[in-house]
C-alpha cells in the first residue's frame, strides 16, 4: 500500500517534469502549426482535413511537403511517397530509442513510437545518456503538450487562414520554399550536407526541365542519397562511430 | 472517401512505419554498414532540396532576396528566426517588384 502511494506520486513527478521540458517545444512549433493551417487551407485542403493531418501524421516537414504536393496537383500516391521519404530519418530515431524503452508494455510502446518526433527523440535520448530511465510517464509528460498545442493550433491556422484576403502580396506562396530552405540549411553540419544538397539540387531542376513535375522531387532525392552512398565511408564520417 | 483524407491516412500510415520501422527492423542488425547509414544521414537534405531548388527557375527579385537573406541569416540564428527574416524581405520586396 506504502509503496503503491510512493510509486504513484513518484509517477506524477515523472509526467509534470516532462511537461516542464515540453515547454519550449510546444512554444517553438507554435508558429510552424499556425502556418501549416494557414498554407494547408491555401492549398486546398478543409480546415477538417488540415486538423486531420496534424492529428494522424504529427509531423511538421512531411506535412508542409504534402500540401505543397496537394497545391501542384500531384499524384496522390507521390505525395504519399514524400511524406515518407522526409519522414525517413525516424527509422534512425525509433532504432535508437527502441533500446530505452524496449521494457516498457507493448501498448505503450505502440504509443510512444507514434509520438516519436525530432524533439521527442533528442530530449529522451539525452535523458538516456545522462543514465536516467526513460519511463512512459515522462515521455508522455513530453510528448502529449507538443501534440495536443500542435493539432489545436493547426486547426487554428487553418480557420484563420481562410480569412486571409490578398495571399501573394503578404507572400503565403512563397512561404514554404523559404521554410525548406530553412529545414535544409538546419542539417548543415551533417557529413556530406553541401555535396547531397548540390547533386540534389542540380538533378531536381534537370527533372523539372525534362521529365517534370511531381518526378524532380524522386529523381533530386535518390541522386543525394546515392552520391552519399557512393562517397567512400571516410568522407560521409559514419566508420569511426562504434 | 474524398482522395485527400485517403493521403492523410496513408501518409499516416507510412510516417508510422518510419517511426516504429528502425526498432522493428534495424534493431535486429548489429551493425548498420557506414554507406547505408550515410545514404540514411543524406535523406532529409536530399528530400528538401528539390523542393526548393526548382522554385528558383520562376523566382523573381523578390524571391531570390528572400532566399538569399534566409540563407544568410541561418549561418547565426535558428529556424525560426531565419524563417522570419526570410518571410519579412519577401513581403516587403513584393510590395515595389511584384
């Protein structure tokens, strides 16, 4: 009895210190919910389907991709296919994290891997690595803000959206290719960043010329990524990891 | 079904796979090959270039601007604030080219 109190308490503390970290996530991807209502609804989509979009995906970069995508008229299966090559990089995450919370029950696990975004990974990874235990209650405490502020805001841009009178001098049409480019420069650091993004870069706008729209985004894509895979490991600084 | 919500739930769907897949999948190998994980590392990058770059071909003054400015400004500030400058140079520009 003494210890299910004890533990229970203990659980709350877990949850609210994971709320306290969520902080800044939730106010940093504030604005990004905002405008991906505003642009989804510029695109095309119901405020309905913009509120249903950040509810089931819950990831920012793969959705501004589809409505982008959407707006160009571009096959349904294709934008799918985008969706899930920018969402990619969270078979690296859910491999890392798998191992820290591989004791927790399977439905929890089943969750927690739903809620597995950027932040989501870093803050619990770093968690891990400072040897603490990644428990479900923190990494709720974590996640849910972030997801509950991200859907209600998105569903929020989106109904402001529709009252925006005059969107190409207030830019709205511009507004995601300034955000990618943002998104890409964020990745900077990474081995190999200026060779992919050049190859990426120069195949893209050759498909766009020849094959044409939706195929620049494939043939851009699979051209960095090959160019990655091609380099000798010693450029792309993988092999001296253990 | 209209075919929007049918992206939505398939988009869903492949974005859950992304984020349940490395445990499932390559939890399983000892050890990732180094030109896998490179190919891996490159994705996001390569996935947003083109979605910038072909942009640049029906780009006015306005829109190089704001590109150049974002770019600039991300070699010191976050994502955030590189995406407002970005935003603020568009929408002023446009207010004398067009």
């Amino acid at each position: 009895m003494a210890t299910d109190v004890i533990s229970e308490s203990g659980t709350r503390s877990d949850f609210w210190q994971g709320v306290r970290l969520s902080m800044p996530v939730v106010v940093a991807s504030a604005p990004f919910a905002v405008l991906f209502g505003a642009l989804a609804v510029d695109n095309g989509f119901s405020v309905l389907e913009a509120f249903l979009m950040s509810a089931l995906i819950y990831g920012g970069a793969s959705q501004m991709v589809g409505i982008q995508l959407f707006g160009q008229h571009v096959a349904p299966w294709l934008i799918v296919l985008s969706i899930f090559a920018v969402n990619f990089r969270h078979v690296l995450y859910s491999a890392g994290i798998g191992r820290r919370i591989a004791h927790w029950p399977v439905i929890q696990q089943a969750l927690g891997y739903f809620i597995l975004t950027d932040p989501q990974f870093a803050v619990a990874e770093a968690r891990a690595a400072s040897g603490q235990t990644v428990g479900f209650a923190w990494y709720l405490g974590l996640g849910l803000p972030v997801y509950v502020f991200w859907v209600i805001e998105s569903a929020l841009g989106a109904v402001f959206g529709k009252l925006i009178p005059d969107t190409h001098a207030l830019g709205i049409d511009f507004l995601l290719p300034i955000y990618f480019l943002g998104l890409v420069m964020g990745f900077r650091k990474r081995p190999l960043w200026l060779p992919v993004v050049v190859a990426s870069a120069c195949a893209s706008i050759v498909a766009y010329k020849t094959v044409g729209s939706p195929w620049h985004v494939s043939i851009g894509a699979i051209a960095g990524v090959l160019l990655a895979v091609i380099l000798p490991p010693h450029h792309s600084g993988v092999e001296t990891r253990p | 079904m209209s075919t929007t919500l049918w992206i939505i739930i398939a988009g869903a769907v492949a974005t859950y796979l992304t984020r349940i897949g490395g445990h499932l999948v390559i939890s399983r190998f000892e050890n990732v090959h180094p030109r896998v994980e490179a190919g891996l590392n490159a994705v996001p990058a390569a996935v947003l270039t083109t979605l910038v770059a072909p942009e640049l071909l029906n780009a006015g003054p306005a829109e190089w601007a704001a590109l150049v400015v974002t770019a600039l400004v991300s070699l010191r500030g976050g994502l955030m604030s590189m995406f407002l400058a970005g935003a603020a140079v568009l929408i002023l520009a446009r207010q004398f080219v067009g």
